[in-house]
C-alpha cells in the first residue's frame, strides 16, 4: 500500500507526459556524451581536443543561463522547452551527418555544441519549474522521485545502448539517435498543460535583480552553489574528460559504455530508495551522498579496470541521485514558484561557471604530471570542499516541508 502511495503522484496527467518526455530525452542524452567524446578522438586522438569541445558547448551555456531562466520565468515554461528540444535535435543530426559521412572536424563538433549549450541553457531553468507548476509542495518529493527514477532508468538504458553503438557501429549513429529523442521529447512537451502564472510586466533587468534578490537571501542556496562550482569543476575534469580518455588506453570504449550504464543503475537504486526515504534535511543527505562520487576518481587513478569502474560507477549514481532529488526538493519547496526558474539560473550559472577551466585545462595538466595524480588530488579537494560545506548550518539544518 506504501509503494502505491508514493506513484500516487502520476495520477496527473501532466506528470505522465512530462516524466516521460525527460525518459526519452535522456534515454538520447546519455548516449550522446559517449559518442561525442570518442568522435572526437577518432578525429584527433586527443584530450585536449576532448576538452575544447566539451568546453565550447559549457561555455555558451553559462553565458546564457540567465537569459534562459529569465524567459523561462516569463514564457510558457513547456513552449521553451519544446523549442529548445527541436534545435538541439537538429544540431545533433547534422553533427551526425558529418561523423557519419567523414567530413567531421574539430571546429565543426565545437560549433555545434556550442549551439547545444545555448538551447541547453533555456532547458535547465525551464525544467526546474516543470513540477513545482503541476503538482503541490507535499507531493512534490515524491514527484521529484519518480522523475529522477526515470532520468535514472534512461541513463542505464542509454549507457547500455551507448556502449553497443559506439563500440560495435560508431559514434556518428549515437549522435543520431540522441538527435531523435530530443525531436520525440519536443513532441510530447508540446502537449503539456502548466497553469499560466500571473505576473507584472517587468524589464529583463528588474527580473534579474529579482531572481538575484531571491538567490542572495538564501545563505544554503549560495553556499551549495559556491561549492558546486569546485565540485563540477572537480568531477568534469577527471570523470568528464579523462575517464574516457583513460578507458581508451586500458578497458575500452565499450567498457566505458557499460560503466556509464552502471551510473545509471546507481540512480535507479537511489530513485528507489529516496521514494521511501524522503529525508527530513535533504541538504545533509544530499552532500552526504556526494562523497559517493570519490571511489570512482580513485579507481580511475588506482584501478582502472572493468570490474572496478563499474562498482564506482554505480556508487556515484547513487550519490547523484541522492543529491540531485535533494536539491530539486529543497528549490521547489522553498522558492517561489513565480521566481524559481530565476533562482535556478543562478543555481546552475555559479556551479557550471568553472567547469571549462576544468575542460580546457585537464589534458595539458594529465601530461604534465599525469593522469593519475590529478585523479587523486580531484578526490582529496572533493572530499574537503563537501565536508566544509557540511559544516554550514542553514545546510545542515534545513527542513523539508510537509504541508
């Protein structure tokens, strides 16, 4: 009766669609990062080129993050995502195209993720307030769950899908399929229904100054965020960028696939878990679980085999998962909703902004004093950047709310 108590939440419909539609987006999205990074080194052969793609769609991204939760805050948040969805299905097609075709260049991949990065942009903010819209602040942990466990089952299924298509057919036939998943989500976005929300008519810079106000007057926010932006850089560097570099040259590009499929299965078992769990200070539980993601830069440093990789893969889907419903529970119970894709921007503009740095540089750093120290002093700064801001009292102590 419990586990039926906790699906309750899909007997909207709109939660239906839209839990579907983030399915099969994803499903295309976690075969994409595979294909992309080995298209890249088929090109090049390369880290530094790895890393200078990766860059060229985090950069744009960052740049217009606030923009994309401005419009998102301002515009039927389903219609931007439709739109965000079409472009970033067509650009992934013609970076097919060219893989498959053998014209590919580096320039070329960088471009087009570039325009990935600004469709991406309006994305994130807009998705964050997909849920808070059609369901209430108790069913919203709950709804969380469910889409995370879903995001979850596509991740394992992509990761799966992943390692086949790239290692047996090619990269250019992942980036095609993740093309066509982002044109099917688009489909099934478009037939969301979100309440219209009321709200003054403003210029962009009055509601960014808003969004920044609702931002800055929440020390547990700013401080997850500042925080993140070490972490990410932390985690695109050494698992981003050098695990698939590192799987190249011992267990293999399939490998590399099923461990991205692992990372997906530890998000199931964690979506299973935070169904029930639902923590009364989801921030605590969620930096608890980041340092479930150290395992998988020490194996990469130490142990840099199938077996291995595969069981830290699966412990950092774990603390993924846990994190990131944590996270979304705590904006979406917090924040208003009239702001929240606002607050999101914010979010998401200070824990990306030094992911480049990482992307960029990583490479260069690998060969100066190689791949293995920089997996090891990635792990040690992760676990002292989560535990100093554990320490953080309006982290520590805050409360989910139940009514």
């Amino acid at each position: 009766m419990g586990f039926r108590q906790d699906l309750a939440v899909l007997r909207h419909r709109d939660v239906r669609v839209f839990v579907s539609a983030r399915f099969i987006s994803i499903l295309g999205s976690a075969i994409a990062p595979v294909a992309l990074v080995f298209a890249v080194l088929d090109v090049s052969h390369s880290a530094g080129a790895v890393g200078t793609v990766l860059a060229a769609r985090s950069i744009p991204n960052i740049v217009f993050l606030l923009i994309g939760g401005v419009i998102a805050d301002r515009l039927p948040r389903h219609l931007v995502l439709v739109a965000a969805n079409t472009i970033s299905g067509l650009t992934q097609g013609l970076a097919a195209t060219l893989v498959l075709t053998g014209h590919a260049t580096i320039w070329q991949l960088a471009a087009i993720e570039a325009v990935n990065g600004i469709a991406a942009a309006f994305v994130m903010p807009a998705m964050t307030g997909i849920l808070p819209s059609i369901v209430d602040r108790a069913e919203l942990p709950q709804a969380n769950a469910i889409s995370g466990f879903a995001r979850s089952a596509a991740m394992i299924g992509g990761g799966a899908v992943a390692g086949v298509i790239v290692g047996l057919i090619g990269p250019g036939v992942g980036l095609a399929v993740d093309g066509v998943t982002f044109l099917i989500a688009a489909l099934l976005l478009f037939r969301l229904r979100i309440p219209r929300i009321e709200r003054a008519a403003s210029s962009v810079l009055t509601d960014l100054r808003e969004g920044w106000k609702e931002f800055a007057s929440r020390q547990w926010v700013w401080v997850i965020v500042l925080a993140f932006a070490l972490l990410n850089l932390i985690y695109t560097a050494c698992y981003q960028v050098l695990g698939p570099v590192i799987a190249d040259r011992t267990f293999g590009r399939a490998g590399w696939g099923l461990v991205s499929a692992c990372f997906g299965a530890g998000l199931i078992a964690s979506g299973l878990i935070m169904l029930r769990l639902k923590p009364r200070r989801p921030l605590r539980t969620g930096m608890l679980g980041m340092l479930l993601t150290v395992p998988v830069m020490l194996c990469l440093a130490l142990l840099p085999q199938l077996w291995a990789m595969a069981i830290a893969a699966f412990v950092l889907g774990v603390g993924f998962d846990i994190f990131g419903i944590s996270w979304e529970t705590a904006l979406g119970q917090h924040v208003p909703i009239d702001k929240l894709s606002r607050v999101s921007s914010y979010d998401m503009l200070g824990s990306f902004i030094a992911g480049p740095v990482g992307q960029l540089t990583v490479g260069y750093v690998a060969v100066a004093v190689s791949a293995k120290a920089v997996e090891l002093y990635g792990a040690a700064l992760f676990v002292l950047i989560t535990l100093i801001t554990l320490v953080v009292p309006s982290v520590w102590n805050l409360r989910r709310v139940d009514v």
